[in-house]
C-alpha cells in the first residue's frame, strides 16, 4: 500500500493498486499519528488538539472505530 500526503489529506493506494481511498481530515490525522507509532489514547489527543470543537466524549469511540475499518480493510494490522 502506498499512502500520500496530498494537501493536509492522506490518500491510501491499496497493494494491489485497485482502490483509492482519501481520508478525510480526521481520518489523515489519524493515519499520521499512526504513522509515527502513537497508541490509541496518544492518537485520541491528536484528533483532540487538531480539532478541538469535536464532541470529546465520542473521540475515543470515533478513532477505536476507525482504526477497528482500517484492519477490517486490510490497511493496517490489528
């Protein structure tokens, strides 16, 4: 998988280089965060300061569910 930083938005090239995926901001803030080896709750602060008028208490729930798509996709390993 190929993944490109394009304009602040993280775009995702599967392996087999069918499928194209663009992750919106909080998704590309997430992908990046993972990128540079950060846990759940470091990953939750920095969908937390990049966005601070998101509702706190679902941020946590929001990135477990993301990140829980990303290996059901294959993207990443759980």
């Amino acid at each position: 998988m190929l993944a490109e930083d394009v304009d602040g938005i993280v775009v995702l090239i599967t392996a087999a280089g069918d499928e194209l995926l663009d992750l919106n901001p909080t998704g590309s803030a997430v992908w990046r965060a993972l990128g540079a080896g950060a846990d759940l709750d470091a990953i939750v602060a920095t969908v937390r300061d990049a966005f601070p008028d998101a509702p706190a208490d679902a941020l946590a729930t929001d990135v477990s569910t993301f990140l829980a798509e990303l290996v059901e996709a294959g993207l990443v390993v759980g």
